[in-house]
C-alpha cells in the first residue's frame, strides 16, 4: 500500500488532517529546497540566479505537473492564483470568440471561478452567463447538454466539485461542448494529484489549478494553467506585463506577445513559492497517480460506509456521489449541527475537517499521507463528538471566517 507519510512534516501523530484539500501537508523537501534557495542561490548568486534556473522555473515545474494532467511540454505554465489564471483564461477566449457571447457554468462551481465570470461584464457588457443545477447537489450532464448551442464560447466546470466531490468524465463533456463549437476551461483544483486527468487524450482546450491543495505547494503556492498547443498563437492574455512580451530583456516600448505558453506570464515569478512547490509536484510523480486514485477510491468508499452505519443513525446523510468513479478525493456529510460538530471536533478531538455551508462536513483525504486506519479512526471520534454531544455547547452561527 502506498505510504509517503513520513516524507511530509507529521508532527503530532494524533492529529487527524483530513483538510488536505485546503492546505495539503508541508513535505520534508520542501524545507530544505527554501533552504537551499535562500541561502545557496539568493543569499549568494543575488541577480545572478536568474540566469542560473531561476527564469526556467514556471516552465520546468509547469511540465512536471502537465505529466500529472496529460498534457506536452509547452503546455502548463505555473503562474500567478488560480483566480487570476481564470480571469487570464476567460478574458483570452471571449476575446478570441466575438461573435459568441455566452458562458456556461454550474451552480457548483466554486466561488471564486463565479465571481471572475460576473466580472467580465465590466469588459464584455453584452456577456450572458448562464448557471445550471444547484449549488450544493450533483449537475446533470442532460441539463449542461441542454445549455450547449451555438451562442456559447466556454463551458467552464470545476473537473471535482468543492463541495459536492463530483467528477466530471472530462473527455465526454468536452466533446459534449464542441459539438457546438464551445471550448472548454476545466478547474482542476480539486483533481490534479488526487486522480488521473487526461486533458490531450480529451481534446481539452483550456484549464487551470491550483498548487496547495493536494499538490502540497505550501500556502499562498503559485498555481497553474494550461493552454492546448494549437490554441496558443489564438488567445491572448489581458495582462500585457513584460514577461509575456516575447523578449522581455530588449526593453522594447511595444507589446508583442511571446509565442507559446510564455504569453500567459505577467510579472517577475515568485521563486522562492515555485521553489517550495516542486517538492510536492515530485513526491506526486514518484508515487504515481494511478497508485495514489487507487488508494483515494479505497480512503473514500470505506469512509462512506463506516458513515452508513456509524454515523447515519445520528442524522449523518452522505453528500457526495457513492459511485466511486463519479467521486474525488473528498466526501462531505451533511448534518443538521454540522458547524458545531467541525468546532467540537477541532477543539476536543483533535481532527480537522472543513465545513462547508450551510450544512457541510468536507473530509478530505490525500493518499500520500493519510492512511486507511484514520478512515476508522475519523468516524470513531466524529461518532463520539456526537453521541456526547459535545457540539452541543458551540455556537450554531458563525460569528466570522474560518
Ligand atoms: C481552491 C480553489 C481555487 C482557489 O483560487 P485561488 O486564486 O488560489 O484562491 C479556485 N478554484 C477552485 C475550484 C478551487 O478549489
């Protein structure tokens, strides 16, 4: 059975982390790369380092990670959040498609992909938005397909959905969409890592993810996006910084875009956090995907079991798809108290899940470090919170962010 935990920084093992969907776990690499980055290469190279790998970098970790997603070299730039690569997506493709005014997305989407689509309205005034399903429950390919025609210029989807843990088959909805001639911009955020993605084998066009969550980049990690190679020369960035101009160091006054993945930069990369990030890409890499899904299908479906019968008997209901190739990495229970429960199990019994409103436990498990037996363990305590209602005496409102 897969085990890389002692390769991640582990310091109370009586910790249940099943958060690494939020903020994966701090690999022993990592460490000693800032280290080694700091000291070695800034403290005594100074400017000189960007000749000595530094500029290579969002290049050389942006294809390891398309080696995880099934992209080609040239494919995967890291750069700049994840919401930021969103907006450099979005812009890019309505701007490539004007005589389509239309973008598809689901309710389930997470926020921020949303709010990056309302936003486009301050440049594309005439852009119709079109949002399906519910927030909190599973979109149904027949309502996507419903919303496809000949006005759409993007579907964009989250490839696992935050809250539910919904996996879209990435290669049918992607031809679902260019039936119509619609691209597609698949957020990877809550897949890469955890699962196998094929975007080439997918025809995919567009997609973008992020590098803290399972690909344990450290917080704040830069994140990435991915462009397929005949659509590069199409699209252009909305932000015309320097370093997407195809030769930054001639100062030139006038912006030509760099040709290939390079035109989706904008400013100078962050070294140390792409430094930081490559430990946890490799560690991914060594493991293998296909070893780590198999681990992940395990963690996930004897949680939902266990849930059935331990935890269903105290108002537990499962939220996530039990078939598992219709499920990510997470599982979210659903319970009336489920905020005073997350408070209770923070606080006396040494777990950390996320909630999720309005009425969400998100487990969240990364098969590099998490094992089978905190699966039996998580529930035994979850049971316990509640049989003694411990969450009892913890507020049933949230007073501010958690
Ligand atoms: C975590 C996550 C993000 C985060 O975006 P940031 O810009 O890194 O804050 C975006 N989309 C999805 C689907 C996510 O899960």
């Amino acid at each position: 059975m897969l085990d890389f935990r002692d390769r991640f920084v582990v310091d109370d093992p009586n910790l249940l982390y099943l958060d690494g969907n939020s903020l994966g776990r701090m690999p022993k690499a990592a460490a000693e790369r800032v280290r080694q980055v700091t000291e070695e290469q800034w403290g005594s190279r100074l400017v000189r380092g960007w000749g000595e790998g530094w500029l290579d970098l969002p290049r050389r970790v942006g294809d390891k990670i398309g080696q995880m997603i099934g992209a080609e070299p040239g494919e995967v730039l890291v750069a700049d959040s994840t919401s930021v690569n969103l907006y450099k997506l979005f812009f890019a493709a309505l701007s490539a498609r004007p005589e389509r005014r239309r973008i598809v997305t689901d309710a389930a989407n997470f926020p921020s992909d949303q709010y990056l689509l309302q936003g486009l309205r301050l440049s594309f005034p005439d852009l119709e938005i079109l949002r399906v399903g519910q927030e909190t429950e599973v979109t149904s390919l027949e309502d996507l397909r419903a919303a496809l025609e000949d006005s759409v210029a993007l579907l964009t989807l989250s490839h696992v959905g935050f809250r539910t843990s919904q996996l879209f088959d990435i290669a049918a909805v992607t031809a679902m969409a260019h039936e119509v001639g619609a691209w597609v911009l698949w957020d990877l955020s809550h897949s890469a890592g955890i699962l196998p993605v094929e975007l080439g084998a997918a025809n995919a066009d567009l997609a973008v993810g992020c590098g803290y969550k399972y690909l344990n980049g450290g917080p704040g990690a830069p994140a990435y996006l991915y462009v397929r190679r005949d659509l590069q020369e199409q699209l252009v960035s909305p932000i015309w910084g320097w370093f997407g101009q195809h030769r930054p160091f001639d100062f030139a006054l006038d912006y030509t875009p760099a040709t290939g993945i390079d035109r989706f930069m904008a400013g100078t990369p962050p070294i140390l956090s792409l430094a930081a990030l490559e430990p946890g890409v490799d560690l991914i890499l060594e493991a293998g995907i296909d070893a780590i899904r198999a681990k992940s299908v395990q963690i996930t479906s004897r949680l939902i079991h266990l849930a059935d019968r331990e935890l269903a008997p105290f108002g537990f209901d499962v939220a996530s798809p039990r078939d598992p190739g219709l499920r990510g990495g997470h599982v979210t229970l659903t319970h009336p108290a489920a905020w005073p429960i997350t408070q209770a199990l923070v606080k006396e019994a040494n777990l950390i899940p996320d909630f999720r409103p309005p009425n969400g436990l998100r487990l969240g498990f990364s098969p590099l470090y998490n094992t089978l037996e905190e699966v039996d363990e998580a529930v035994r305590r979850i049971r316990e919170v509640v049989k003694s209602r411990a969450h009892e005496k913890y507020p049933t409102h949230r007073a501010s962010v958690t």
